[in-house]
C-alpha cells in the first residue's frame, strides 16, 4: 500500500551486459533528506521528491519488482570520485535504459 515503507536492494550491473532496467531522472530540490528508504537492510535518508516519485512509481507498477537506475541512489554522495566518474556515463545510462521515467514533483 501507498503507507508501507520504500525498500529494494542493491545490484551492480554492467551496461555492456544490456540491462534491462528504467531509469528515473527528477529534480532533486532543495528540502532535508527527512524520508526513509530500506536498501539491503540500510536506512538512507532523501528527499521528498525522490520519495514521492518512487512511490508513484511503486503504485504504478503495482508491487511488481522492477531493475530502476535513481543517481542519488546508485551514486554514491558522499565519495566526489565516484560521482564525478559517474556524471561521466549518465548520458549512457540515459541512452540505454529500457524506458526513461520523468518525475517533475
């Protein structure tokens, strides 16, 4: 339901595999990261806008599990190098993914 807590899990994955997986592109805002999601058994604090569009995006495929690239989420924040080596293929993760979800809020 709508109220149940946001989780999924983790898995790293090569693009040269071809994936198949949605990627979700939205706009971060500027709120405190006051909302819970379970990754593999972790709480990581974000923000509303990324909690509202995954859980419209949950309500939306009804519970069915679903491959999603999110960058606050695969990207680790908090390591600059990562980011930055990341920022370098999100044109590719864009361009490669099954289907392209836009969350304007």
């Amino acid at each position: 339901s709508w109220k149940d807590p946001l989780q999924c899990d983790m898995e790293v994955v090569s693009l040269a595999d071809n994936p198949d997986f949605f990627a979700l592109s939205y706009v971060w805002g500027k709120d405190p990261e006051d909302y819970e999601i379970l990754i593999g058994g972790h709480i990581l604090q974000t923000r509303p806008n990324l909690y509202t569009a995954l859980r419209r995006i949950r309500a939306h495929t009804k519970g069915a599990t679903r491959a999603l690239w999110v960058d606050a989420l695969c990207i680790d924040q908090a390591n600059t190098r990562e980011r930055n080596h990341q920022v370098d293929f999100m044109a590719d993760i864009y361009s490669n993914c099954s289907q392209c979800l836009v969350w304007l809020g």
